[in-house]
C-alpha cells in the first residue's frame, strides 16, 4: 500500500460552554437593539432609532452565525474538521466544542467495529476446494486517513478482508500431510496470527486497527466433503491401529520376559514364534478371541 500524504493532528477549538453563552448574550443584545430601534423610530427618533436597529440586526446575526461553530461530540466519536477543503484537525475531546463556523465538520465514529465475511469458496494450498468465514474487530485510529486517504473505508476493510482471508486460503492447506507443516485445521491459532498481520498490512493506508480476527467458518466444499472424510475417517482408524499394534508388542515383549525371567516353561523359536503369533492375534483382534483346549501335548 501507498504511504499516506496526510496524518491525523488536533483541531483548534475551545470549550463550548463560554462560546454557547457568549452567542446568547450576543443574540439577547442584537434582539435587544432591535426592539429599541423600532420602539425609537416608531417615536419620532428616527435619528437614533434606525441606526440602533441596524446595529441591533447586525449583532443578532453574527451572534447566530458565530453560534453554528458550535459541534456536540459523544464518546467514540471524532469530528473532521476542512476550512474550504483544506485538512484543519480533528476533534476528539468529547462534549460540547466550537471552531470556526466557516468549517464543515464531518462525523467519524471510533467505536471498535465487527465485520464478518460471507462464506468464501477457495482452494487451499493443496488445490482442494474449502470453504472458509472470518470476523475481524477493527476501529478507526486516524481519522484523516480515514477519510482522506480512501474514498470510502468501510467498503475497503470489507474488499481487504476478504482478499486477506483468500490468500491465507491458497497459502496453507486444509490439512497438512507431513508432520510439522502448517494446516488451517490443524493450527489454528499461527493461521489467524499471520492473517492478522496481512490485515494489518493491507488497511493500514486507511488509518484503521485490526483488534482481532479469527475464522468462523472453515469445511471441505460440499462436493468433497464425503471423499475427504473418508480420509479422516481412514486416518483415525490407521493411528488408532498403530496405537493398539505398538502397546501390544510392548505386552508381548513383557510376557516373554517374564517367562524366561522366571523359568516357567523352555520354548524353542518355533514356539516362541508360535505364541508371539497367538498373543498379536488376540490383542489386536476386533473380536473376542475364541479358545481352543489343546489335550495333546504341545508339540501335538
């Protein structure tokens, strides 16, 4: 983005209090003047009269004119002040302010503000279409860029958000295939770091914060959705398989040790083989493992 031409600085502008009273005093005079100049003339005075009445009209408007310097601002709020479109400050301090009423005075709020992305279509890194949503929590912090830097800056923190959210999309897979590879799934939290930062990045021009963003909505497309649980679902029963294999060859290894520790019984490799095969058969079987009594002996 362009470096911006213009930053925010304080407008002059005093307290609205005394400027209020001062214009009311002004505007009691002016009606004041204006009675007695009629009341003269009407008397024969014209003389003084008529002077005093144009005294009285002039003084009544300017008191009326000074009075329209006069701004409320609320909490959260910011008034840009432009003398003949020329950048002269803002306010921020709340309350009632006057400025020069030649200046127009253009409303910003400075609340903090939610914008929520539609659902977007994307393919992720792996070229698989995804389907992902985020809301970021953003403010105005310069109000002159804000205002001059962009034409419209609620319309181009929705346009750059949702640039943001696509290219984070085609950056990173949905789910990462090697160990230790960023996924949007999988790693949720480095994701909408780094998305927070190009947020940033890209709105910085118009004078805005990025508070937070997070993804609210992150799904395989509908058209692969089935195939790609099928992957998950594969996945889970491979690890859950690994699991069971790896704790019951540490059980085998335990039992032969225990046996030969103890001198139960001498096996030669066959049947040591033999029983290291019956025992991976039981425990790793999905179903109840069924007995078989040998009556013979044990090499019968």
């Amino acid at each position: 983005m362009p470096d911006p031409t213009i930053r925010e600085f304080p407008a002059h502008s005093i307290g609205g209090g005394l400027a209020l009273l001062l214009g009311l005093i002004g505007l009691l005079l002016g009606i004041g003047g204006l009675i007695t100049g009629i009341t003269l003339a009407n008397h024969g005075s014209e003389a003084a009269g008529v002077p005093l009445l144009i005294v009285g009209i002039l003084v009544a408007i300017g008191a009326f004119f000074a009075m329209c310097g006069l701004n409320t601002v609320a909490p959260g709020e910011a008034r840009v002040v432009q003398l003949f479109g020329r950048y002269t400050g803002t306010i921020r301090t709340d309350g009632l302010r006057w400025v020069n009423p030649l200046t127009s005075r253009e409303k910003i709020s400075t609340r903090v503000r939610n914008h929520e992305t539609a659902v977007l279509k994307v393919n992720d890194a792996y070229g698989n279409p995804v389907e992902l949503a985020a809301v970021v929590v953003w403010k105005v912090e310069d109000t002159a860029q804000a205002t001059f830097e962009v034409d419209d800056f609620l319309e181009f923190v929705s346009t750059q958000t949702e640039a943001a959210v696509r290219h984070i999309a085609i950056e990173y897979p949905y789910d990462a295939h090697d160990e230790g590879d960023l996924s949007l799934r999988g790693n949720a939290e480095e994701v909408t770091e780094k998305l927070a930062v190009e947020l940033h990045a890209r709105v910085e021009a118009a004078g805005v914060h990025i508070v937070e963003s997070r993804f609210t909505h992150l799904a395989y497309a509908p058209e692969i959705a089935s195939a790609m649980l099928q992957r998950q679902q594969a996945g889970a029963v491979v690890a859950a398989r690994r699991l069971i294999v790896d704790g019951a060859v540490g059980m085998v290894e335990d039992a032969m040790a225990r046996i030969a520790e103890q001198g139960i019984v001498e096996l030669d490799q066959d049947r040591k083989a033999a029983m290291v095969s019956n025992l991976m058969v039981v425990l790793c079987g999905d179903r109840s493992a069924q007995p078989v009594i040998n009556t013979g002996t044990l090499y019968q």
